[in-house]
C-alpha cells in the first residue's frame, strides 16, 4: 500500500495510506449488517494495508465507533492514523423517536444535536474517545458545514459563525497543546471549505464528492489555495454514492439519490472510454483523485468484503496516460486536472 506523508506544521505529521477507510457504512447506512461481517470488513482492509481510519459519532449514531473500538483494540496505536468528528453530539431517546430512519439500520436510539461550540468541541471529543476507546485521536473534523445539512445559506452562516467563534478555537488549542495532530473540517461542498480556509488555520479537509471522475469545480480556486497553504486533502466518496462504482445502471445512486438521467448519461460516456482502454470504470475513479499534489488519502466506505476487495485492487491500478488524454479530448474531464 502506498503512503502519503504530509507535515505542513513540521511536528512530524501523518502517515497516510493513498486507499483510507470511510467508516459510515459499518454504521448500518442503508442496510444492517452484522457485528461479524463489519469485523471482517474492517480486518480485510487491515489485511490488505490500509491505515488510515475516518469515523464520526453521526455514522450509526454512535455505532461506527463503537465498532471501531473491537477492531482497533488489538492494533497497535503507532500503526494507523484516526480522525472522527466534532458538531453533532448524540442524545439518548425514545427508540420510536430516534434520528436516520430510512438511513441507519439497527442502530442506538438517539437524536443528533448540532453544537458547533468551544465546549460543544470538548465534549464531542470525550464522548468519541469514550466509544472508540481511545486516549487521542489524530484528526478531528467539524462535520457537515454545509448547505447540504443545514438547508440554507442562513442557517450554514450561522453554524459557521458559532464555529469560528467557539469551537475553531476549541480545535485550534487541542492541536497546539498536542492533544491532536490536525484539524479541518469534512464537508458534502467545497465552497465551505475555501470560506474556512480564507479565515483559519487548517490542516486538513475532508471532502467528499465534489472532486472525482466526475466533478472537479474545486480546481479553480478551492484546490489551489490548498496546495499553496500545504493543507491536505482527503477525498470521501470517490464513487459519487456509488454511480461510479456500478456504472450507470438502474437504480444507480449520485449524491445519496437515485442518479438522474443526466448523470447516468455522463457515467455511460465515462465507462465507454474506460472500457476502450480496458479499464474498470471504479479504478479509474479511485486513481484520479490522488493525481492532485494535494490529495492525501481516499477513503471510499465498504460494507461487505467484495467491496473492500474492489477498493484494494483499485489503489494498485495502473491507468492508461492516453486515457486520461482521451477523457480531457472528449470534454468529460476538466482540462486543468492534474493527471
């Protein structure tokens, strides 16, 4: 498995693994699995060289974690790198009352409640540390700073300014007094993420779906102003939900959806050209992103071991150069990407 190295404050950095492990799927996202298959799951990335872990309370309310917990506790502490996230704390309720019905399967009965604060951050922290059982985590993320979560531009700026006045400060000493590596922030959009990064001093983004096969918006101005701070940049879902992992099947998903016709057309094209250069469309997914300097890691989620199979020989792919070539010729990849 190949490393990325990144140190952009000079404490010695992270190591970490190019193919990453996006834990939301052993939270029981869309379907229940069994403590079992979710071990499995986990030990076979292990087996096949990943090191590098993301988590969150939100992935099964509180499940993800605890999950990560069994796994985790017989690995040494020196050989992976994990990052979970701050925003959401988890509150015990009625099972009939519970948050993600129709999203997380067999999961504890809880609500999530924003708290973006400074002691919002504190406790978030503990109660995370508590589940994984852990005594520090390398990488804490503010979660879902986004139009997406919050529904409108008003509510998104007024979660930011509660972080930037609380629990930016929050993230900020816990790193300098050595508690964690690095912060940043994990995010369904990238505009967030340059609004952050014009006002603080991150290490890190999460992003997810927004520079892939399919997408690349960030390279105009996001992804620059990142490599030139040194900010790292982890990709999550590499696969667009899946639609670039299946092809433009039906039923396909794009961003949490059924995939709109549009997109499956976009997909159909991709894989055409894949399929000319004899190329799983899902390698060719997986390999683009990490052509970016910044890129440090790519975290797509497994929920059965096929899939981590698939993620594994998709980090040792070897792509065509004319491929790429012929993506940009054909105006399905943005001219400007490095590849």
């Amino acid at each position: 498995m190949q490393v990325r190295h990144w140190d952009r404050l000079g404490n010695g950095g992270l190591n970490f693994t190019e193919l990453g492990f996006g834990a939301a799927p052993i939270g029981n996202l869309y379907r229940a699995i069994s403590e079992a298959d979710a071990q499995a799951v986990l030990e076979s990335a292990w087996a096949g060289g990943v090191r590098y872990f993301d988590t969150a309370p939100l992935y099964g309310l509180g499940l993800s974690e605890t999950r990560m917990n069994q796994f985790l506790r017989d690995k040494p502490r020196a050989d992976y790198v994990i990052s979970t996230k701050i925003g959401r704390h988890l509150r015990v309720c009625a099972p009939d009352q519970r948050d993600g019905f129709g999203k997380w399967f067999d999961v504890p009965a809880r609500n999530e409640v924003y708290d973006y604060s400074y002691d919002g951050v504190m406790r978030s922290l503990d109660a995370s540390l508590m589940r994984l059982g852990l005594d520090r985590v390398d990488i804490l993320y503010a979660h879902d700073l986004d139009i997406f979560n919050h529904k409108s531009t008003a509510a998104l700026d007024a979660r930011l300014a509660e972080f930037m006045a609380g629990g930016y400060r929050a993230l900020r000493e816990l790193r300098d007094q050595g508690v964690i590596k690095a912060f940043g922030a994990g995010v369904n959009e990238w505009q967030p993420c340059q609004w952050l990064l014009e006002r603080g001093d991150f290490d890190l983004f999460l992003l997810a779906g927004r520079y892939t096969l399919l997408e690349q918006a960030p390279l105009a101005t996001f992804l620059p102003l990142a490599e030139a701070r040194g900010v790292g940049i982890v990709i999550g879902g590499p696969y667009n939900s899946g639609v670039l992992a299946t092809g433009a099947k039906p039923g396909a998903f794009y961003n949490y959806d059924p995939a709109p016709a549009d997109i499956l057309a976009k997909v159909s094209a991709l894989e055409t050209v894949c399929n000319r250069h004899a190329t799983r469309l899902v390698d060719a997914a997986f390999q683009f992103p990490l052509r970016h300097p910044a890129v440090v890691s790519i975290i797509p989620g497994g929920q059965g071991v096929a899939e981590m199979a698939s993620n594994l020989q998709a980090a040792q792919a070897n792509i065509p150069p004319q491929l790429w070539a012929d993506l940009k010729t054909q105006g399905l990849l943005d001219p400007a990407a490095p590849t």
